[in-house]
C-alpha cells in the first residue's frame, strides 16, 4: 500500500546530455566574457580619443601634428601684402 501514496522517483539525466549542457553554458560564459572584453577595450581607445592620429612622425616634434601644404599656422593666417 505504501507505493500507491509515494512519489515517484524521478530517473537520473543522463551523462551526455549534462555533459552537452555544462559545455554550453562554458561556451556562452567564455562569449560573454570575450564580448566585455571588447566592449572595455573600444572604451579605453574611446577615451585616448584621436590623440594618436594627430601626431606625425613627418615633423621634428611629431606632437605639433599634421599641418595641410603650405598651412603654417592655426587660426590666422598670414598673408602676404599685408601687415600683421
């Protein structure tokens, strides 16, 4: 009598298939990890900002930047003719 009132026992999963999950939830860890890793990595070049493509290794102090032919100066100009 004590078998129709006690719950049945449910059966072990099998090893494969805990196997299967347990690789899945590695590879999604690893993915996500590998993402944030990414996202922390675009932040910080983010932050330095365009700093590195101002700089040119064509001057004598490449942190005076890149200047476009025949511009020597930023802001005004001088022009010939006229006094400054």
């Amino acid at each position: 009598m004590g078998g129709i009132f006690s719950k049945p026992k449910v059966p072990p999963a099998p090893t494969a298939q805990v196997d299967a999950l347990t690789e899945r939830q590695r590879v999604a860890n690893e993915n996500r990890e590998a993402k944030n890793a990414r996202q922390l990595a675009s932040r910080a070049r983010a932050r330095r900002g365009g700093a590195r493509q101002l700089v040119s290794q064509a001057r004598a102090n490449p942190s005076l930047g890149v200047t476009a032919p025949g511009e020597e100066y930023l802001g005004q100009t001088r022009r010939p003719g006229r006094a400054v």
